[in-house]
C-alpha cells in the first residue's frame, strides 16, 4: 500500500497547494491572474500526473478510492485489496493535508483566519456553491466521476488504441484539466473522496470538527457520489466501448481479429 500513500500524497499536496498558492496570492497581492480558473485545473492535472508516476509500478496509482471500487466492481482488482488501498489514500491525504497545514500556517492565519471555518477550509477540500443543492452537488460529483473512470478505462485498455504506458499519467492529467474545466463549477469537482475526505478531516483536528459539520454536513456528497459515479462509469464502458473492442478483437469463430479492422460479417454459406 507504500504506492496508494505516496501517490495520493503527492497528489494532494500539489493539487491542494496549488490552490492555496492562488488563494493566498490573490489575499497578500490581488491579480488577475491569480483568480484564473484554468491556473487551479492544470494544477490538479499535473498533481494526478506526478501521483501515477509515483504509484504506477509499485500499486498501479488508483490514488482514488473511487477508482479502487470501480475496478473491483469490474473485476480488474480483488476485492480484498479494497479497503487496504483505501486506507492508504486517505492516510496519504491526510498526511497531505498536515503538510500544507505546516507549510502555509502563517499564510493562512494572517489572511484567511477569523472567518468561517469555510475559509481556510476551501483551500484542503471542497464545497457547493451557494445556488447549488444537495441533488445538484451529488449529480456533479456523480456525472464527473463516471467520465473520469470511463475514460481512464479508455486510455488504458490495450485493445483500444493505447498510448504507451509511460503516458498515460500525462494522459490522464490531462483528462482532470477537461472534467475541471467542465465540471468545476458546481462544486470544485472532488471526483475523490480521498482527495476532500483526507484533507477534511485533518482541518476537523485544528477546528473542532467544524469541517464536517458546514454547508449542511455537505462532507457526505464527495465521498458517495464519486464512488457510485465510478462503478457506473465503469459498468458503462465495458458494456458499451469495451463490447465493441471485444467483438473487433474477436471473430465469429473466436480468432483474434487485428486491431482496428471491421468486425466481420458471418458467411451467407
């Protein structure tokens, strides 16, 4: 579970300290620049390119509890293996979240504290936007999700194009900077429940548990819905894309068909 840590660990600490970078920035010195959207989503693309390559050999950098249960919902990772890899995530986000805690303390006090716990809060986890409900966050958190496990299946199978596997965390990188920039709005787009869930609970040790408790005990929402929306954009691609790329690999009689030629047509004879 040594790669799970790490790889979620890097992952928080450059996704996370990325926006603490540009929300402290934009306190001590307003500029435009610091409030671009598109600064905090490439962020968040390269932290899950560096968490892969961290992982990739060691644990296969699910780095994602939810990517964890998709896959052994579809039988690509054994089930008793679920709650370790868990564990993991989520110790090495926590242990993420201390860190920038650590790191941007001074930073955070001087310009964030003595407002609501929502205020620091926002820099380690995520939070709805004031318009959006209950129904709406899940649905985010959901519908993000399912495209990111379906696509990250996309990517990986070797039936279907695949990149080299040197590549694929810049791949896949770069498919969080698409769901961020699409789906960030609603609710800062967790599609991790290790990634709110680690840092959450360490700001709950430095505030009285205040992090579980705002915008209605919203906490619960990025940690089912991505966790549903894996499984289901899993089960969507195998039984969609992935029949399709079996049915080419294979014949009508079972022989391996070259990649990328047509299914062929059984014989009138």
């Amino acid at each position: 579970m040594v790669g799970e840590f790490f790889g979620t660990m890097i992952l928080i600490l450059f996704g996370d300290g990325c926006v603490a970078t540009f929300a402290l920035y934009n306190k001590i010195s307003p500029n435009p620049f610091a409030n671009e959207w598109i600064v905090i989503v490439f962020g968040w693309g390269l932290a899950v390119m560096l968490g892969i390559y961290v992982a990739g050999a060691i644990s296969g950098a699910h780095i994602n509890p939810a990517v964890t249960l998709a896959l052994a919902a579809t039988g690509r990772h054994p089930w008793s293996k679920v709650l370790p890899y868990w564990l993991a995530q989520v110790l090495g986000a926590f242990v993420a979240g201390g860190i920038l805690w650590f790191v941007y303390q001074g930073a955070l006090q001087a310009n964030i504290a003595g407002g609501p716990v929502t205020s620091i809060g926002g820099v380690f986890y995520t939070a709805p936007k004031s318009f959006v409900g209950v129904f709406g966050a899940f649905g985010d958190e959901f519908v993000g999700t399912a495209l990111l496990v379906g696509l990250i299946l996309v990517i990986i199978d070797a039936r279907n194009q695949p990149v080299q596997s040197n590549l694929n965390p810049l791949i896949i990188g770069l498919l969080i900077v698409a769901i961020g920039s699409s789906f960030g709005l609603n609710t800062g787009y967790a599609i991790n429940p290790a990634r709110d869930f680690g840092p959450r609970l360490w700001i709950a040790l430095v505030s009285n548990f205040q992090s579980f408790s705002v915008n209605n005990y919203y906490f619960w929402i990025p940690i089912a819905g991505p966790l549903l929306g894996g499984v289901v954009g899993a089960f969507i691609y195998d039984y969609t894309i992935g029949k399709v790329l079996e049915a080419k690999k294979l014949g009508p009689s079972g022989d391996s068909v070259t990649r990328g030629e047509a299914v062929r047509e059984p014989s009138a004879e």
